[in-house]
C-alpha cells in the first residue's frame, strides 16, 4: 500500500476487457489519464463519483473495483 488505504483493480480489469488503455478509461470517465495513473498506483483515493464512473465503465460494482485495505 501507498498512499492511500482504498486499493484497487482498474489495471486488471482494464487488462481483461481487452487491454483498456489508461486513456481509454480516462476519456470514458472524464478525467486525465495521470488520474488514473495514480488511481493505479495507490496514490489517490476516487471521489464517489468516479469511482462509480469507473465501476460502470468496466460493468461492475463499485466493490469489484475498490476495496479498504486496513494496515
């Protein structure tokens, strides 16, 4: 863990619909690809509303996506 406790799996998920690119799920969420880079990374925490932004663009739900990791 990083910098935030809220890990994610954006890269696999992006992996899994046929290699998303950051920028792909970038332009299809509103937002820079550098947001997702550090969403990636562990270095930021979504707001609410991107972290629904994000779960449907993968068709999911937000907890297949996001997780609280406690230390």
């Amino acid at each position: 863990m990083t910098g935030t406790p809220i890990a994610n799996d954006i890269r696999r998920l992006r992996s899994e619909r046929g290699d998303m690119t950051q920028q792909g799920l970038a332009d299809a969420c509103g937002v820079t690809r550098q947001t997702i880079i550090a969403l990636e990374a562990g270095r930021y925490a979504p707001s609410l509303e991107l972290a629904f932004r994000i779960a449907r663009t993968f068709g999911v739900g937000v907890e297949e996506v996001f997780r609280w990791e406690s230390k």
